[in-house]
C-alpha cells in the first residue's frame, strides 16, 4: 500500500533547494530538493511504502512538500527580505502576485 508522508521545508531550503532527511519504513532517507520546490509538490519514492496485501510488492512512499513561512523574522531576516521584494517588483509586481488581467483591473490601470 501506498504511504503519504508531509513535509515542511524551510522558506530558504525551497527557494535555494538543499537535502532533507525523512523517516521510512526501512530507515531514514535523503532527499535532493530541487531550487524553487513550490508548496504542494510531491516526490514518490517506489517500494518505500507497505507491503500489499498476499505479499505482492510494496507500494510507494509520496512525499508532499510543504513550506514553512516565518511568523518572526530577526532584524536581519527582514531587511533580506524587504530587498528580495524589492527585487521582485515591490508589493504586487512579482510573480504571484495580482498580475494579467485581473491585477491591472483592480489597480485601475
């Protein structure tokens, strides 16, 4: 059977990219995260899950990223990141931000 394990990663390990180190049913294991990983991207990881029912084979362990916003930043943290919103394009100009169509209405541009 297949097994669904979440992970938060660190807003800097999912913008940077880096190695996690999860919990499997056969021990621990390190994962490449990719640079740019988004919240909601899974990683499937074959015959890491539980072995099916009569013994045929095990299923799969899918991994689910997550990504952990800080509620508290230090004084430096927040002028890092005050400059990468600057880089971005301000407050509404980056992507993800309300760009296209919709953005431009409601700006009234």
């Amino acid at each position: 059977a297949d097994v669904h394990l979440a992970v938060d990663l660190p807003l800097g390990m999912a913008v940077l990219g880096g190695e996690v180190t999860i919990p499997t049913l056969d021990g621990e294991e390190t994962l490449k995260v990719k640079q740019g990983t988004q919240p909601g991207t899974t990683y499937s990881l074959r015959g890491k899950g539980i072995t099916r029912l009569h013994g045929r084979g095990k299923g799969d362990l899918h991994v689910n990223y997550g990504v952990r916003i800080p509620t508290r930043l230090t004084a430096r943290q927040r002028e890092l990141m005050e400059e990468f919103r600057e880089t971005e394009g301000g407050s509404g100009g980056g992507k993800g931000g309300a760009g296209g169509l919709f953005g431009r209405m409601f700006r009234g541009k």
